[in-house]
C-alpha cells in the first residue's frame, strides 16, 4: 500500500526555504509512514535577491500544492515554506497570508490562525489588521468561534481537556473598566459563553503581560490573544526555534514554520531548520494514521 504524501512548498526560491527544507528532509527521526515532495522550483531566483520570478515561483508552489491538497487523498498534509508576502502582492497575490489561502481554497469560514511551540501554544482572534482596526475588529462571536477552534486543537495535541487563558486587550485587562471596556463588553461574555458549550477549562479575561509567563511555565495549555503580535512576540521570545504555524479549521494539515524568508541570510548556512522540522512533524502528527 503506497505511502500517504506530505507535500512541502519551498517558499520564496530567493529566501532560505530550499536550505531548511533540505536541511529538515536530511534531519533523522521524520516520520517513516509518509513519503515527502518538494513543491517548487528552487532555480527560480537569485539567493538574497527577491524578485518577480521569484515571487511566481513561490505562488506557482503554492497554487499546485493547494489543489492537490484539496483534490488528492493521498495528500495527507502541506506544509508550506517562507514567502514574502509584499513580493506575493507584485504577482497577484490578494490574500492578507498563507493562513487565508489555504482556507479559500478549502472552502472554510471558520478558520483561525495559531502557533504552538514546546512552551506555548497561541491561538489569535485576529490576525493581518493593522493595529488600530483590532478593538472595533473584536467581537464576541469571534472570540468565541475561535476558542473552540483553539480548545479542538489543544485537546487534539493533548489528549485531554485542556485549560486555556484568554487574554485581555487593554493593559491590566482594563482595570475594570478604567483603560477599556472590550473586556467587560466583549471578552468576559465570550469566556462565559465558551465555558457553557465547551468541556475545556476557559480563564479570563487574563492580564496580556503576564498570562504568556503563567503558560510558559504550565499553568494555561493555550492562550487565546487578542491580536497578532500580542501572541507571536512571547511566542517567538521562548519559542522560535520550535514554533509551527497551523491553521485551525482545515480539512487537512496546513503547517509552517514560524519565521520569514530571511533573504539577508539566504545561502550563507546561517539558517536553522529546527521550525521547519517541527512543522513537518506537527503536520504528520496532526494527519495521524492512515
């Protein structure tokens, strides 16, 4: 019986994609019961020069990995490599990421972003905005749409219910009201909402710059943030090397790793892998036995 396939676009071909990749590939200990195809050309492009063909390059990758992922069911997982997205925009790219991609593609609404290390796992209730759009973004609903997509996920990696913080948006989550309503108006009625129709342990709303601490150290098994880089700056502090990026509310498996093109290294042999094999390692987990 043949092999289900991991399929691993290589990003950017100008970027360090390829290098990890291969790096990752050549790594011991990847799980034998899938076989693993690169998606991409990496001669389309100058290492450290990004450019238009470099940039078709990458969306040509990620156009054919996504159709097969969708229509193939020997594709168990994608697992995609670093792209630019300004340099995606250039070629007609109109997705805020990859996350948005692969679930239009897919044909799913109700996705959310999250990344997961060896010390934090961080779900986010909303992602490629700028800043000043995130209050007026939030809303119950979405907090708790989002939270039972994070609480599946954790319980998946967990195997238990898991017990999941949820940030505040102001400092001092509000201080009552003091520097902010969104908790009391917003978050606090999404905890309560999603602890009477979820069996996971929900806590909130938690004070953003200490939360991320407690659940370094074990207290919380996910974080709900409240925007972008309020979950990815500690996750990436603690957590760089081993971040994966999975997008929640997919049919299959779609991981990354949790780092950019990195085109001021490319080709030198500076660049890790480590994120790159968790990613491949999250997406066979998440894809689990045939």
């Amino acid at each position: 019986m043949a092999k289900r396939k991991i399929l691993i676009t290589l990003g950017d071909p100008a970027g360090i994609g390829p290098e990890v990749i291969q790096a990752a590939l050549a790594a011991p200990g990847l799980p034998p019961e899938f076989d693993y195809e690169i998606v991409g050309d990496p001669s389309a492009g100058v290492l450290g020069k990004p450019d238009e063909r470099s940039a078709l390059a990458s969306l040509n990758a990620l156009e054919e990995a996504a159709t097969r992922w969708i229509s193939d069911p020997g594709i168990a997982a994608v697992v995609t490599g670093p792209v630019a997205k300004s340099q995606l925009e250039r070629v007609g790219f109109r997705h805020p990421g990859q996350t948005e991609f692969f679930a239009e593609k897919a044909g799913v609404r109700d996705f959310a972003m999250c990344l997961t290390g060896d010390h934090l796992t961080v779900g986010l209730a909303t992602i490629h905005i700028p800043y000043q759009e995130v209050a007026r973004s939030l809303s119950t609903d979405e907090i708790v749409r989002i939270g039972l997509l994070l609480a599946g996920f954790a319980r998946q990696k967990l195997r238990r219910e898991p017990v999941i913080a949820v940030a505040g948006l102001n400092p001092h989550a509000g201080e009552s009201g003091k520097f902010g309503r969104e908790e009391i108006e917003l978050i606090a009625p999404a905890i309560a909402e999603l602890s009477a129709i979820d069996d996971a342990t929900f806590v909130g709303p938690c004070v953003p710059d200490a939360v991320f601490r407690d659940a370094a150290q074990g207290r919380f098994d996910a974080v709900l943030a409240m925007y972008h880089d309020q979950g990815l700056i500690p996750l990436k502090l603690i957590d760089f090397d081993t971040a994966v990026n999975v997008t929640l509310g997919l049919p299959k498996p779609r991981t990354s790793p949790d780092h950019g093109t990195a085109f001021d290294i490319a080709g030198k042999g500076l660049a890790s892998p480590s994120s790159m094999i968790a990613a491949i390692h999250t997406a066979a987990r998440l894809a689990g036995p045939p």
